[in-house]
C-alpha cells in the first residue's frame, strides 16, 4: 500500500487500474515501511471481514498481526496492496499475501482482504493476478487458502479460480490452488507478463 501524505503528492503506482464502478486504483508491492497503513486498513475492516480474515475479534490489530504482514522480503513473503486514486487521501483499501510454508518448500499460505465497501468490484482477483505473477516468479506453484465455513464470498471466489477443496476435520475450509492455472484464468484482468 502506497505511502503518502494526505492531499499532497499522488503515490508511486506499479499498476494502476480501475474498480468495476469506474474509481481508479493503485496495485503495488506492500513494503515493510507500510506498517502505519496495514494498521489503518485493518482498523478500517468491517467487524464481521476482520474476524472472518483474522479467525479473530480485535478491534486494533495487535502489533505482531502489523509486523507479520509488513514483513514483505519478495521471496518467502510477498504482498500486494491497493490504494484508491481518489485525488484526496488515498486509502489503502485492500491487500494480499503469500507467505511461504518454510525456506524450501514451494507452498505459500494466501491470505487477502478487501474492505467491505470495494468488495464485489474485482479488485480481489486484480490483486491475485498481480500477487500470483510474483508467486510464479519465486517458486511457489501452490497456495493454501483457509476459509472459515461462514465466508461463503471467499469460498466462491476459491472455487471460481479453481481452488480445490480438501478433506479436513474442522470447520474452517482449506483449498489448494495451482499458480499456474490461476494465472491462466486471470490472463487479461490486469496485464501479467506471461513466463518466457
């Protein structure tokens, strides 16, 4: 999620793109300097998505929660954010993670999070072309996803990129998705370079 000061210069933008309504986004890599607006998004979050994100009730994100998803080093842990282009403050808005299962493996657990108001606009699946291209180029072939039964928006958007389910005991969810034939599903929602 981009840094910047309320009302003054527009932030650096990898990828900039727009909501479904037309509102103009910006995609880029989260940075660990990002910690102050990974705390405002998650303050920001509807009750209800935080603890369907988190498993949790906080209502301030404890510090360890901020520091893990600043943590971005762009092998074992990847993320992107995205802030929206309103000419004003730009607020981060959204973000998703990867972040390796150990050193060696080429599993990453994903993690993403739109705030309520910008859901439904494809910016999830934005986000995931963009986190995805990074995954592919780093190794990682595969992302475990853990969905509590009650998300039933995250689950069909797991299953619509091809996720799929396992068998597991408890009540939250896991799915397993393929980089590779997600990245081909989301060929055009933004522009991903294609592996050479």
């Amino acid at each position: 999620m981009a840094q910047s000061s309320p009302g003054r210069h527009r932030p650096l933008c990898e990828i900039e793109t727009s909501l479904a309504d037309g509102r103009a986004v910006c995609l880029r890599t989260i940075r660990p300097s990002d910690e102050a607006l990974i705390r405002d998004g998650i303050a920001e979050m509807s009750d209800r998505s935080r603890y369907l994100r988190f498993f949790s009730a906080f209502r301030e994100p404890p510090d360890s929660v901020v520091k893990r998803l600043s943590a971005v080093d762009g092998h074992d842990h990847l993320g992107w954010g995205a802030i929206l282009l309103d000419g004003k403050e730009y607020p981060p808005i959204a973000a998703a993670h990867a972040i390796r299962l150990d050193q060696a493996s080429t599993i990453a657990e994903l993690s993403i999070a739109v705030l309520d108001e910008y859901q439904g606009q494809g910016l999830a699946r934005k986000l995931m072309a963009a986190l995805l291209d990074d995954c592919r180029d780093e190794g990682i072939d595969c992302l475990e996803i853990q969905i509590m039964g009650e998300n039933a928006a995250a689950a069909g958007l797991a299953r619509s990129l091809g996720a799929k389910r396992a068998a597991t005991l408890d009540s939250v969810q896991h799915y397993h998705l393929d980089v590779a034939k997600t990245l081909a599903r989301l060929r055009g929602v933004i522009n991903v370079n294609e592996p050479s």
